[in-house]
C-alpha cells in the first residue's frame, strides 16, 4: 500500500472534534444527572389536557420540559450508536455505488458494522443483555468472576468481537488516525467495565465517550478510503492535472 493513504491527515482534526464532542458529552450528561423535577402538571396558561415537567439543572436553573422522558446516560449512547450504524451503512453504499475496488472488503466491514451498532444500540436502549441475564442466573455458575448474570454475558460478547477484529484487521488500521480512535474507543470502553465493577460514576462518561471515539474512527476510516479512491483515480486533482496525470 503506498505510504501517502497513511499519513495522518485526518488525525489532528478527528482528534480535535472528538475532544470537543467529549466535552459537550460530558457537561450534557452532567446536566442530566443534576436534573431535578421540581412542578409536573398544566403550568403553562395554554397548556390543557397534558402535562409538562418544570426541571432544576445543576442547582440553578429552571425549565420546562415536554414531553413526559427524563433522557439517561443510555438513551444518549443508544443515539450515538444508531448513528455509527447510518453512517457505516452509508459508506458501504457509497463503495457499492462509486465501485471501488480497492475497499471491497471495507464494504463488507461497513456492513456489519451497521447490524452490529444497531444492535448494540437496542441492547443499550433497552437493556436486553440485563433482561437476559435476569433469566439466566446460572451463568455465574458458568464465570465465577462475574457478580451478575449479565456481567457473564457481556464476556461472552467479547468473543465475536475478537473475531471481528482479527477478520477486519487489517481493515479497520487502514488509516492512522482511525488507529488512534479505535484503540482510544477500546481503552475507554475497558476503563467503563472496571468502573462500573467498582460502581463509580465515571462509568457513564467512559461508555459515551468510547461511543463519540468510536464514531470518529469510523467517519476517519470511510473518508480513508473514498480520499484513497480519489487518489488512484486521479479525481483529487483539477481537471488540467488530471489530464496531465492520464
């Protein structure tokens, strides 16, 4: 592979916006946290018939709230998700389409990077490894280093997910940058699981963190391999250089 589709170019601005989207992430679901309901009921004068919630956040500051959802650290990372999942989906019909050669096997990784993130983002938003781990008791029997049920099950999620990444390896570090925010992606998501072992707070911010990595890596690879179509194809440069080129 010619060294130039390796250079970083996307690194410093992916990393930039993954910053700051990790910021935003933060203060949002520190907000959330210290939401408080203080009224719920016809507050407005032009409010009959339903009810809306007067919230207090951080202490201080008070709002109405309609409609009748108080949002959670999951609902927001089960949006995130559902978001890596349209995007994946997006890239594989755009190498479908543009016929890229090159990318046929990004193509197939796209694509199960979409079933995956939306799969992941049903189980985030509705909790159904819990569920399952509520009626599969036995399975602390099976991993005595799970406390819980449902801890065993994310273990087991573990192995198609190694699989994953030894069959799309050389996929997913086709670009530096997308290097950087998978293993940063990885990283959070692990210091999420020690987290939430010991219960710390800190748990939420990792898992909506390594989600906003995640989605970063993903948006690096798939404009990794449209700028490397763009290259070999020659349609990074003007129409004169490109006649030049051919």
């Amino acid at each position: 592979m010619n060294k130039r589709f390796l250079k970083p170019k996307f690194l410093i601005p992916a990393i930039a916006l993954t910053l700051v989207l990790a910021i935003v992430a933060g203060f949002g679901l520190m907000v959330l946290k210290s939401a408080e309901v203080v009224d719920k009921g016809e507050l407005l004068p032009y409010v009959k018939g339903y009810s809306i919630y007067k919230v207090r956040v951080l202490d201080r500051y008070e709002f109405y709230v309609e409609p009748d959802y108080k949002p959670e650290s999951d609902a927001f990372n089960s949006f995130v998700l559902v978001g890596i999942a349209f995007i994946s989906l997006t890239f594989a019909i755009v190498i479908q389409v543009l016929k890229i050669e090159s990318a046929k096997k990004a193509f197939t990784f796209f694509i199960c990077m979409f079933f995956g993130a939306c799969a992941a983002a049903a189980d985030e938003f509705l909790g159904i490894h819990e569920s399952l781990g509520h009626n599969m008791q036995f399975l602390t029997d099976w991993v005595p280093i799970a406390e819980r049920p449902d801890d065993a099950i994310i273990m087991f999620y573990c192995i198609p997910a190694i699989l994953f990444v030894a069959f799309f390896f050389r996929t997913l570090f086709a670009s530096k940058a997308a290097i950087v925010l998978f293993v940063a992606a990885v990283i959070s998501y692990g210091a999420g699981a020690v987290a939430d072992g010991y219960a710390l707070y800190i748990e939420e911010y990792c898992e909506v963190l390594a989600s906003i990595l995640l989605i970063s890596g993903v948006l690096s690879l798939g404009i990794h391999h449209i700028r490397k179509w763009q290259i070999e194809t020659g349609r990074h440069l003007s129409p004169q250089r490109r006649m030049q080129a051919f």
